[in-house]
C-alpha cells in the first residue's frame, strides 16, 4: 500500500485510483498517482536547486503533497522508492531545521512524519537563532580585522545585512500570521 491508500501502480486494493477515503482529493474526486509523483519530483527538484539535500526535498514535497500532511517511514519509502535508512536521514534534517515533526501512532512504536501548514513559518522564525549566531561571529571577525581593512569592510557589510534582514523577518513573519488569519481563519 502506497501513503494514498493505494499499490505502488496508484491502484486502490480494490482495483481503483482512489478517492477521498483512500487518499484521493478532498473534493472527492481520483487522485492521480502519476501527476502526483510528478509534482513531488518537480518541487523537490526546485527545492535541491535552492540549497536543499535532494532526499530531504523529496520526503518534503511528498509530506506536502499527501492529504493527512504525515505518513509513516514505509509509506515514504514505498511512494519514493527508497530505502527506509534515506528516508530516515531525510527526516532527521528535517526535524533539525523545522520543517517537520515525528509524532508516535497512539499504542504503536512506528512513528509518523508531519509537515504542519505553518512549516514556513516556523523554519523561517526558527532561523532567529542562526541569525543571531553569525553576526556574533562576524561582530568577531570585525574585531580580528578591524573594520577598515578590506575583509574587516566586508564583514561590516554582511553583518548589516544579517541585522537588516532579522529586523525585516520579524515584521515579515508578523505580517503574514495576520494574513494568515485573515485568508484562512486560522
């Protein structure tokens, strides 16, 4: 059974594409397995461009795209066709950035993975504290090499950027649970 209630081929036990009881679209109608496969590939191909692990974007985008937002290890690694130790990897760096969560299945020992609708949110908020770290260290570096050497004028100049953006990303982030709120009643 795949994470949509369905085979690796996108069928149904029953023989189908499934529905919304198995996984299918919350307006009831097929979902297609394939075009979904595809869409997973295509953002988490967007997000390796962008910096991220090519195991960890595919776990993502797949949390993403499921209906219930988690599934469990096998189901990832049926869906995407790995081993369940790269789906583990995957989800470990996840965890660590912010970006999903590990929840126990009640009275079970298989744990299930969670993309949350706020993950943005909370990977981007989260950044706070790496923010903060660097531009004591820069703070640091401009002190070895004093600000008016060639490196000591970069520094300067990156570290305002890091308190520029931290400044922008608190007013950001506030702006969007606003309107968050406001479009999606949360």
């Amino acid at each position: 059974m795949s994470a949509t209630g369905g085979t690796a081929d996108g069928k149904t036990p029953d023989g189908t594409t499934g529905g919304a009881a198995t996984g299918g679209a919350a307006t009831g109608g097929a979902r297609d397995a394939e075009a979904v496969s595809r869409f997973v590939e295509a953002f988490a191909a967007q997000l390796v461009d962008a910096g991220m692990q090519r195991m960890a974007a595919r776990v993502f985008a797949a949390l993403l795209a499921s209906d219930t937002g988690a599934m469990t290890s096998a189901e990832l690694g049926e869906q995407l066709r790995v081993s369940p130790a790269a789906v583990s990897g995957a989800v470990r760096y996840l965890s660590q950035v912010h970006m999903v969560s590990r929840e126990r299945e009640p009275g079970s020992r298989r744990e299930r993975y969670r993309v949350h609708s706020d993950q943005w949110y909370e990977a981007l908020t989260n950044r706070d504290a790496v923010l903060k770290r660097w531009e004591h260290t820069l703070r640091d570096g401009v002190s070895s090499l004093g600000s008016e050497s060639p490196g000591g004028r970069r520094l300067v100049e990156t570290l305002a950027f890091f308190e520029y953006l931290e400044g922008e990303l608190t007013v950001l982030m506030e702006r969007w649970r606003v309107h968050r709120a406001e479009t999606f009643g949360d």
